[in-house]
C-alpha cells in the first residue's frame, strides 16, 4: 500500500501549491496592476521504476502568470493611468535593480520625481522622471508626463515576452529565457487604475474546489495507513 500513500501524498503536496497561489489571487483581487499565479500540473513516473510501474505521481511542476488585463476602475486622478495593449511601466526596485508593472497609482516623492508606490518610474532609457519645482503634475496619453505647460519627461512602456517572474505583489521581471522590449507608440489611459486580474468569485470557486480534491487526497493517505495496519494485524494474526 506504500505506493498508494505516495501517490497520495504527491497529490496534496501539488494541491497545497495550489491552495497558496489561489489564496493569493484571492487576496490581491482589488490590488492595482496584479497578475493571477496560475499553477501547472504534471504527472510522473519515479527515476528507476520497473516495467511494471503503473502508478503515475502528480506534481506542481510550474507557476505561470496570467497577464491579461483586469477591470479598470475610474479615478479622475491626472496621476493614476492604465498602461494601453498590454504594456508595463518601469520601476527601480529597493535593491537596485528593475521591474515591470501595470499598478498606474503615480505619485511624486519629496524631490518630485515620479514613484509608483514608493519605487522610482523609469523613462524608456533607463533614467528618473523629475519634475520642476512649480506647475501641477499630469500624464497624457501619448506617456507624456507634464509640469504645467512644461513637458518634464516620458514614461517608459514596455512589452513583456516569454517567461515572467513575480519579484513583488504587482511587480514582474522576465524570467530565464523572457525578454522586455520597449514599446514604439506605447500609450496610456488617463485617471483610470487597472485592478487584479482574478476576480474573487473566480479565486473562492476554485479555492473551494482544490481544497476539496486537497481533503481528498489527505482521506486516500489515511485510508491507506488503516490497509498497511490491518494487513499487518492479519499477518500477525497468522
């Protein structure tokens, strides 16, 4: 019966990652500019199994993210935009390095440069948008960013291609093998925010559904032990 157990086990373990990543989704449904986890699953057969083998272990082999757009919700805010076709601005992250992200809640720090939740927004070449002492902020549609009548920079949008990786609750920086490319004629929707791409009746549909199959297989594995126990009291029995 160990088999069984096994096979069990690698069940709930795959539904565990399961249950976190949707717990997650769940989580962030209103949060600006965050993309769902969407686990993937595979079945195996262990290294060295005979000819015989014919029990197949599952597994969580992989957590993609979905990318398509969330609703939008309107703001009015002349700071807050929704990166047009797909398209991510970019931020410096607190360690240095880079990030992607579609959470449009721009704001100016105390230098008045432009920051999306606390991180500095890049232009397309890499560098800060400050604005000028004087003149109310703005962005328009071309990505345009504005001081006043003074234009003070542009916002860097960029196409994400290939494999992603989650570096922050709304943040994506390419994975092995993926790429950022600038976007050419990149624009943005003005006083409007992207909200999460899993609704939360999406997200509790399927957290009730992989706990059940989660409880399922939590079931197989102590139905499992009671065989093992009960062979073994027969054999002693013997």
């Amino acid at each position: 019966m160990a088999d069984g157990i096994y096979v069990s086990m690698c069940g709930a373990v795959a539904r565990s990652e399961q249950l976190d990543a949707i717990a997650d989704n769940l989580a962030n449904a209103q949060t600006p500019g965050f993309k769902a986890a969407r686990p993937a699953f595979e079945s195996f057969i262990p290294n060295g199994a005979g000819p015989q083998q014919d029990k197949h272990y599952p597994a969580a082999v992989a957590t993609g993210f979905d990318l398509r757009p969330g609703p939008t919700q309107g703001t009015g805010n002349p700071l807050d935009i929704v990166p047009g076709d797909g398209l991510f601005l970019k931020v410096r992250t607190a360690t240095g390095g880079t990030a992607y992200t579609r959470d449009g809640r721009l704001t100016l720090d105390p230098e008045r440069r432009l920051v999306c939740d606390g991180k500095l927004v890049l232009s397309a070449d890499g560098s800060e948008v400050s604005l000028p002492p004087t003149g109310a902020p703005r962005v328009d549609a071309n990505g345009s960013v504005w001081a006043g009548n003074q234009q003070a920079g542009e916002l860097g949008l960029f196409r994400l291609q290939g494999p992603v990786d989650r570096v922050g609750p709304a943040l994506l920086a390419p994975g092995k093998g993926g790429s950022a490319a600038p976007a050419v004629d990149g624009s943005v929707r003005v006083g409007e925010l992207e909200l999460g791409n899993s609704s939360a009746l999406e997200a509790t549909v399927q957290l009730v559904t992989a706990q059940r199959i989660y409880d399922a297989s939590m079931q197989a594995i102590q139905t499992y032990r009671q065989l093992d126990q009960r062979a073994v009291e027969v054999a002693r029995s013997k």
